[in-house]
C-alpha cells in the first residue's frame, strides 16, 4: 500500500499540451454555456437591451436627425448591431466577478488545468450569446425598415466583423471583471464604453455634427471605424480605409487585453 | 518514507498582519495531520500555499517532494482541496460539477463519468446528482465539494475545515469517510477548530496561534505537556464558585479556572487519587457542596488554553465566562 502511495507521489504530471488546453477550455466553455441556458433572464437582457435603443432612436428621437443623402434606419440599424455586442460584454466582467467571489476561480486555480482556459472558454461563450442576441436584433432591424444592399459575401463580412468586434471587447471586459471583481462594480464600469466610445461615435449622429474639439476623437475611436465599415459592407460604398482601421483596433485591444486579463488571473484571488 | 508535506519556515504577511510566522512542520505519507487554531490563526493561508494559490513571503512548501512555486503544476495534478467555503457552481447539477472537474483533471470521459457517479454515491448525494445544486443544503454542498476533491483520486488531500457546519451524523459520517481514505493510504492536511476531531482523526496535531506553531505532536504528547490530569469540582452553589477555587489553589501546577454556567472549577494537576482526596477534604473542611467531584484526563481544549492563554474560538461563548484565576 505505502509503495502505491509512494509511486502516486512521484509521478510527475503529464504535460499541458495545446490538446489538452482546448479540452480545458471546451470544458469551461460548456459550463458557461450552460449557465447561460438556465439564467433566461440574463439572456433575455441582453436582447432587450439594444432592441429598446433600436425602437428609441428609430421612432421618438430619429424623426429630428436628418442626413442628406441617408434612410436615417439604414444609417441607425448597424451601429445598433454593434451596440449589441458591445454591451453585451458586461455579461463577460459580471459572470468572472462572481466566479471571484464564488470562489470557483480558487478552485480552478487549484486544478493542473491550463491557465488560459478559463479565459478562453469564458470569452468563446460569451462570444455565442452575443451571436444568439445579434440575430434577434437583427430581425428586429429589419422589421423596422433597415435592408442589407450590398452583396451577401459583404453582408456576411460585415456580420462577421460585429462578432470579432465583440470578441476582442470580451476580452477587455474580462480584464475589467477580474480587475474590480466586485460584481457591483463590474455592472457599473461596464457601462464605461458605451459612455466613452458609443456615443461620441458616429454611431447616432455624423461626427461634424459634435463640437470641435470632440470631432478628432470621435471621428477615429474604434467604433466609429467599425460602424462606419460596416455600413459600407451593408449598404455600398469605399470600405477598405475604414474596414483595415477596425480589425487592426480589433486585433490590437484583443492582444493588450488578452495579455493584462491572463496575467490577472495568474494572481486573482477573492 | 519521507514527508508527503514538508513546510520549512513559512511566512506570509497581509499588510501589517503576519498571517504566518516562520511555520515549519511535516506531514508524514498515510497519515492525518490536523492544524487546529482559533479564528484568524492563519489555517486557511498555509492551506493556500500549500495549493499553490498564494506564493509565501519567505520560507518552502513541499507537497510530494515537489515544491510549491517552482512545480506548481506537477502539485495541483497531485492535491485534493476541499476550500473553508463550498466551491461548487450553484447552476450546474452535482453531477456537472464533478465531471467539469474531473475533465480538468485531464481524465478520460469514460473515467471521470464513472468517478462522478462513484462519489455521488460515496458521499450519498446519488439521488440528487441530478438536481441543480441551488437545490442542495449546506451540508450537501460540502459533501460535493469533498466529492469534487476526490474526483482526481489524489494522494494528498487538503481540507479546510471540513466538518465546520455539518450535523453531528453528516460529521461523523465524514470522519469514517476520511478514515478510510487514510487507510486506502492518502495523506491528509485539515484544518479544524474542533479539538474533538483532531483528537479523533489525527496522527499529528499543529497548534496554530495568530500565525505562529505553538505546539505541535500527538494528542496525547500535547496532553502530556500539561502535565497529567485535570481535577473538576463542581459546586453546588455558584456563590461557592470562587471560595473553592481559591481552597484548591494550592494543589494544582497551573492556573485553575473558572466556568460559571457549570457550576465548575478546572485545575491543572500532577498526581492523581491523593490530590482528589485532598482537595475535597478541604473543600468539605470548609463547608462547601459539592455536585461532583473528578479527575479527568485533559482534553485538547484545556491543553489550547495553557499554551496559549484563550480557548478556541468554537467554544468562545463558553471562553467569554471563563476567567482565569492565579
Ligand atoms: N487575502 C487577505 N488579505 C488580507 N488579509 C488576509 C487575507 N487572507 C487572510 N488574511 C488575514 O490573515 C490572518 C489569517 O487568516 P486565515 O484566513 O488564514 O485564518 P484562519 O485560521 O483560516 O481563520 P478562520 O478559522 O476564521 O478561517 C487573518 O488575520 C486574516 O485577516
Ligand atoms: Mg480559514
């Protein structure tokens, strides 16, 4: 018996391979999915939410915003898809703040699992309900009035560019959920973009209409270039400047905040 | 064999609190060792070095001959821990929980199926398995973050008060369960306000005090260290309380004290019958009553309190009546 305990003890750990660390993040992933599922309200938030903006903006506040040459709901309707995913990445800071104070990430801590896999797989199921909430949007876009002309090849890219968009966002929400890990807090600094980055965009109204001295800021802040992309890759028109501009931000915050967001979690603790 | 734990001049500060001051001991393989120690003794932060979740300010941590920073890996895939707090995810079902950890334990699917099931058994949960743990009470919650440790079958489990807010059977229940994990030959580290459960499990006791080892050895070597046994009064009348201990004073090797809800004096004493006869002689001599008189073998609780002046905090209720006469 001592020798089978002895043997136990000596042998080393398998390797972490980058099998096993996708299997890790599978595994998390599933979980969060599944928390998901059985939390409908929160789901339902995230729908509700940029649909009630949507309905705002197109039939009480749009009828007083006129852009030559624009359907105000063709110029609306795809800032409103961003807006989706966008906030939709406070669920990301919210859920990692509880699983702090829960205490799960000690016990993930505690486990040979691969670091990043809690990361990961929190992000990648994000990244399926910010998908499950576009779609509803968009069919709600629709029918209100806005319509894709461009070809489907540029409409699906520009889908696509929405939910990279979202990922790499998630991953700065999840540095702020494991930065103030007080789920309170999380809720509220989640608001922080849609203050800072949405509004002085062009999301609602063009950029020339702001003050001066707002105008340099908002006219190249990420989701200005994005929404403007994207309504190039829906509705016609040059989209290359704006379209390289958006995937480099995307690709730049996904890579500063997946570094900051791991090296959080190395020494995240309740 | 050697040590399966070996702890060599650990400390971590938070702050201006020292929650560990320079703590060295070692945990032999197969056998229990209880760290007992009141509220804020620093239980829960060696438990956390030791799992690798907090890095110590100074001083090594071994678990298996790995140490705890430079093979930090190599020593998760090797503990168990249950935490002081249930870790279990409230949404997902017992079942869930087990099968999530034991992928992350990088077991096959098949194997972590079959652990799952077998622990929800084990810990009787099987009929529950299935229900979202929001539904489970406390004591089944601590039960399936026991069970979510073991999924690993590790050879070194960490339990941080383990028992704390269980019912006296679920508690017993434990105990047996841990026995014959013991006996199945994996090492055991818990921590523990209860004297009784030291006294019942472990094969080595740890006295922690504000973040210092201020005993450490078998039950009965700590029992020793007070040197023999306690003699028990108990007046008839609580006027009598102080007269008595004052009238046996003399006969004891330690500070006497008193427990007003009881009626009772504790004395510290070397020899056995002749003080017993001698001190109820005088006790009679002088007109006092008496409900019970005896000699009793020192409990853990009275050996905690000649070291370190306090009782343990589980029994603070008790410690706040109780004063210490010289
Ligand atoms: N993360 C932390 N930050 C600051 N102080 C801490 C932290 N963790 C523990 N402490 C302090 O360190 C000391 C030891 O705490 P610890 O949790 O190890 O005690 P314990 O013996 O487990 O107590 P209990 O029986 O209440 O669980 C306490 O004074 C506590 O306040
Ligand atoms: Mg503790």
């Amino acid at each position: 018996m001592t020798n089978v305990t002895i043997k136990n003890l000596r042998s080393a750990s398998a390797p972490l391979t980058p099998k096993l660390a996708l299997r890790d993040a599978e595994g998390i992933a599933k979980r969060n999915l599944l928390r998901i599922l059985r939390t409908p309200r929160q789901v339902f938030g995230s729908i509700i939410q940029p649909c009630l903006i949507l309905l705002v903006f197109r039939y009480m506040v749009g009828g007083a915003i006129h852009i030559p040459g624009v359907d105000y709901v063709n110029y609306l309707v795809p800032a409103i898809f961003l807006e989706a995913v966008l906030m939709g990445g406070a669920n990301t800071s919210l859920a990692l703040a509880q699983d702090l104070q829960m205490g799960m990430i000690e016990r993930f801590r505690s486990l040979p699992m691969a670091r990043s896999a809690v990361l990961i797989g929190r992000t990648f199921a994000d990244a399926c309900r910010n998908v499950l909430a576009l779609m509803f949007v968009i069919a709600l876009g629709i029918l209100v009035g806005f319509r894709f002309h461009n070809s489907l090849g540029a409409c699906l890219a520009g889908i696509a560019l929405i939910i990279l968009f979202g990922y790499a966002f998630s991953w700065f929400y999840a540095t702020i959920g494991l930065a103030v890990k007080d789920p309170q807090t999380a809720q509220t600094f989640s608001l922080l973009p849609m203050f800072i980055l949405f509004f002085p965009s062009s999301a609602l109204v063009p950029i020339p209409t702001m003050p001066g001295w707002l105008q340099p800021f908002a006219a190249h802040q990420p989701v200005t270039v994005t929404i403007d992309a994207l309504r190039a890759l829906f509705d016609g028109g040059p989209v290359f400047n704006n379209l390289w501009q958006a995937i480099s931000w995307c690709v730049g915050i996904f890579l500063v905040f997946l570094v900051v967001s791991l090296n959080l979690y190395r020494k995240a603790t309740a | 064999m050697t040590a399966a734990i070996e702890v060599d001049e650990v400390s971590k500060r938070f702050g201006a609190t020292v929650a560990l001051d320079a703590v060295s001991f070692t945990v032999d393989v197969g056998t229990v060792l209880a760290l007992l120690g009141p509220n804020g003794a620093g239980k829960t932060t060696l438990v956390r070095v030791l799992t690798t979740l907090l890095v110590p300010d100074s001083g090594h941590a071994r678990v298996g001959g790995f140490d705890v920073q430079k093979d930090a890996r190599t020593i998760r895939s090797m503990i168990g821990l249950a935490g002081q707090y249930a870790t279990v995810d409230e949404l997902l079902t017992g079942r869930e929980n087990l099968e999530l950890v034991g992928l992350l334990y990088h077991l096959d699917k098949e194997l972590y199926r079959t652990r799952a099931q077998e622990a929800l058994e084990r810990m009787s949960l099987a009929s529950a398995g299935d229900q979202q743990v929001k539904t489970y009470s406390g004591g089944m919650r601590r039960r399936l973050d026991l069970a979510a440790s073991l999924i690993g079958q590790p050879p070194v489990l960490l339990l941080d008060e383990p028992t704390t807010g269980l019912d006296p059977r679920t508690r017993n229940d434990l105990w047996g369960f841990i026995e014959e994990l013991v006996a199945e030959g994996t090492t055991v580290l818990l921590t523990t306000q209860y004297m009784e459960e030291a006294e019942h499990l472990a094969n080595s006791i740890v006295v922690l005090d504000s973040g210092r080892v201020v005993a450490k050895g078998t039950a009965d070597e700590l029992k020793d260290r007070l040197g023999g046994n306690v003699l028990e009064v108990r007046v008839n009348k609580r006027a009598d309380l102080d007269r008595a201990a004052s009238l046996i004073a003399n006969f004891g090797n330690g500070p006497s004290r008193t427990n007003p809800d009881l009626n009772q004096v504790l004395l510290p004493i070397r020899d056995g019958a002749s003080v017993l006869i001698a001190a109820g002689r005088a006790l009679q001599d002088h007109g006092v009553a008496l409900d019970d008189l005896g000699i009793r073998r020192p409990s853990l609780d009275d050996v905690f309190l000649a070291i370190t002046g306090h009782t343990t905090d589980t029994h603070a209720v008790e410690a706040g009546n109780t004063e210490i006469s010289r």
